[in-house]
C-alpha cells in the first residue's frame, strides 16, 4: 500500500511517517516499481504501536526502545515494566510542574484589577519584579 493508505490506516500523516523513517524509527520503506513507498500491514501495525506510544508521552527514545522490545520475542516483561514506570516518574513530575505553573498564574492574576490602570500585577510578576515567579 501507499504512504496515503498506510497514513489513514495507522492514522498517523504521511508527513509524520516520513519522519520517523528519517529518524530511523521505522525502516525505510521499500519501494514499487513506480518509486513510490510501499508500507506492508505490519508496517501499519508498528505505525499503531507508535501512534498509541508517542499519544501516551513517551519520548521517540523511549518510543524506540519499546520498538525494540516489542519486536523482541525473548524480551523480559521486567525491562518493559522499568521504562514504563520510569515514564510514570516523568510524567509525575510534569503533573508537579504545571501545578506549580497553575498556581503561579492563578495568584498574578487573583492580584490584577482587570481595568483600564496601566499598571499589571501579571506583566510585573513575568519580569520578576514582585518576587514571583522564579
């Protein structure tokens, strides 16, 4: 099947496909008489496998890995596990991370009176000048 057929089943764009060819995280495609890419079904497998990895926040690295692991029949369930909980943490941390974002935001702007005054709490707050914000 072509790119297009492969993108629409994978829903994955043709664009992102020709990326992670180039990247190396599929193979090169091989190609039909007419020159154009030729993707198998167990190319639109692993474009699936990609799309619901990269949709859940793992990195292309990590993404790679568990390409490697899932191609692996002698793998260990336990080395899967370990970056899946390793992405766990990272994820955690995020969640911290855009908590502290939210509440930075939500005290700037509880302290803007939204009018028609030059003066503003949030812009003050973004060039450090309130103490906030680090």
């Amino acid at each position: 099947m072509n790119i297009g057929q492969a993108a629409k089943l994978s829903d994955v764009s043709a664009k992102t496909i020709r990326y992670y060819e180039s990247i190396g995280l599929i193979p090169k495609a091989a190609r039909a008489d007419n020159g154009y890419r030729d993707y198998s079904e167990n190319d639109v497998e692993t474009l699936r496998f990609i799309k619901r990895s990269r949709n859940l926040g793992f990195s292309v690295e990590d993404v790679s890995n568990l390409l490697d692991l899932w191609r692996d029949k002698e793998r260990a369930s336990a080395d899967v596990k370990a970056v899946a909980l390793k992405h766990i943490e990272d994820v955690e941390t995020r969640i911290q991370e855009l908590q502290s974002i939210r509440d930075t935001l939500t005290n700037l702007t509880e302290s803007c009176h939204g009018d028609d005054r030059p003066d503003c709490p949030i812009l003050e707050g973004l060039a450090g000048n309130n103490g906030c914000c680090n």
